[in-house]
C-alpha cells in the first residue's frame, strides 16, 4: 500500500487528469473523484488498483461515470 504522501501524489495526478480530459475545475474534478467508487477501490489495498497509473484510474472514473 501507498504512504499518506504517495497517496496523495497519486490521486493529484489523477485529479488533474480528470480536470483536463472533462475540460472542468481541478476542484469539480477532485469533488467527481472523491464521489466515484474507484475512489473507494484505490483506497482499499486488496484491489492493488494504486499500482495502475494516474491515466488508467482516470479512464475507470470516466467510464463509472458514462455507466460502462
């Protein structure tokens, strides 16, 4: 599992990702993220989900949030 401070790297980028492919605030992007079930599946070490990259888990917000 990630340190606090990985963490937290890690789900910047993510956010930031977000903010640009959704062409919205990195605040909204952070809000939509921290909302989305991938949120809770990076947060849980047993999906080893915070190995992938900011892009990949970026995708999977994307696509929990069109309903794929």
């Amino acid at each position: 599992m990630l340190r606090p401070d990985q963490m937290w790297y890690k789900i910047g980028g993510v956010v930031m990702l977000l903010a640009e492919r959704l062409q919205i605030s990195p605040a909204r992007a952070l809000d939509l993220f921290y909302r989305s079930r991938t949120c809770d599946q990076l947060h849980d070490p047993a999906t080893l989900l915070y190995t992938f990259s900011d892009a990949y888990i970026a995708d999977e917000v994307i696509a929990e949030q069109q309903g794929l």
